[in-house]
C-alpha cells in the first residue's frame, strides 16, 4: 500500500469515526471526566452545522498528523475552524470546569 494509500484510508478511518461519535451526540467523549473534553463539548454543540463540519475535518486532520507528520497540521496552514478552536480555549471560563478535586 502506498503512503497516498495508507493517508487516504486513514483519513477515511478518522473521519468515519468523527461522524459516528457526533451521530451519537458524542457519547464517549461524555463519559472522559475532564476539564478539557467539557470544554470541548460546549465549544462545538454552540457550533452551526456548518462550524461542526469544519472543525471535524480539521480535527480529523490533526489526528491525522500523528500518524503522518509531514501533513499539513492545520495550526500551521491557516484553518480558519482550527484556530478559532484553539484560540476559545484557553478564554472559556466557567465554574463547572473548576477543578475541585483538592
């Protein structure tokens, strides 16, 4: 198999499972006790449709980065869904995600 090959099945892996978990209304990710992963939920349920689909695929594509580095990672090619991601993170702030094991 090829490495377009093997990036192409892989990318089709990522993405199929991606819209699995969103069909499930990201059941898997709810049951992850972590600040990170609520914070994530919040950000893409606010997402439109349109915003949901972007984000996906760009995080498909990070997940993708890790099995082929040499990808475009998209913080460095400018996605427009990827960087407004990374850039609400660290600004979402509410006390559910308070910390309050010790």
């Amino acid at each position: 198999m090829s490495t377009t090959d093997s990036r192409d099945a892989v990318t089709s892996f990522l993405r199929a499972e991606f819209r699995r978990e969103r069909e499930s209304g990201c059941a898997l990710l709810r049951l992850i006790p972590s600040t990170s992963v609520r914070k994530f939920l919040d950000y893409f349920s606010a997402l439109d449709e349109a915003g949901r689909d972007a984000l996906s695929e760009a995080l498909a594509q990070v997940a993708l980065y890790a099995f082929f580095p040499s990808s475009p990672h998209p913080s460095k090619s400018g996605n427009v869904a990827y960087e407004r991601y990374t850039d609400a993170m660290p600004l979402m702030w509410n006390w559910k995600y308070w910390d309050m094991s010790g």
